[in-house]
C-alpha cells in the first residue's frame, strides 16, 4: 500500500510540475519500472538484476502473471529457480505500460 501510495504522488508531482506533456504508453512503464522493479531488478532491463533477472523482451503473459499471482504462464520456463518475487496487485492498472515498454525492449535485450 505504502508503494502505491509513493507511486500516485510521484505522477502527480510530475503533472504539477511545468508543462503537462502526454507520455506515451512506453515512457510510463519506464517510470513505473523505475519506482518499483529496480529494487529487484537492474535499472537496465537488458541486464540481471541482483535478485531478479533481465527483463527486456518480456511479454504481456509474463509481466501480468508475475505482477499479479507471482506465477509464471503455463509452459513458461523461468530463467531462474528461485521464487522470491511476491504478488504486485497495486501495479494492476500499468500492466500495459510496463509491457510496452518492456516489449520494446526486446532487440536491445538480444543485442547485449
């Protein structure tokens, strides 16, 4: 709860401050990445993070079921064996956007 509480103040100190610009879908799931999955997580997608892995290239299946169950798509093969992730459900409604901007990650993930 705390975090979500964070994340909806960070957003609107970023709209009171200067011009209002619309981000697109992708821009918004850099910054929800940011605020929540880089405690975990690399602060660049493309690389291992210390608990958890690269996450660049990830598809809308996977995000949702992590995010949301800490469970992995039926048929998925997890890059690690460990199951430290717990359930993000306050980070529901940017599912979208962490997986347009996650997904569009996808050539730089295999480029590195």
């Amino acid at each position: 709860m705390r975090r979500a509480w964070i994340l909806a103040l960070g957003l609107l100190a970023a709209a009171a401050c200067g011009e209002r610009k619309e981000l697109s879908l992708a821009e918004q799931g850099s910054r929800i990445y940011a605020a929540n999955c880089t405690i975990c997580h690399n602060p660049e997608p493309g690389c291992d993070g210390v608990d958890g892995p690269a996450l660049a290239g990830s598809p809308h299946e996977l995000i949702e079921a992590r995010v949301m169950r800490a469970e992995y798509p039926p048929g998925y093969t997890p890059k690690r064996p460990t199951r430290r992730m717990r359930p993000l459900p306050y980070l529901k409604p940017h599912i979208e956007a962490l997986a347009a901007y996650l997904g569009g990650l996808e050539a730089e993930a295999h480029s590195q």
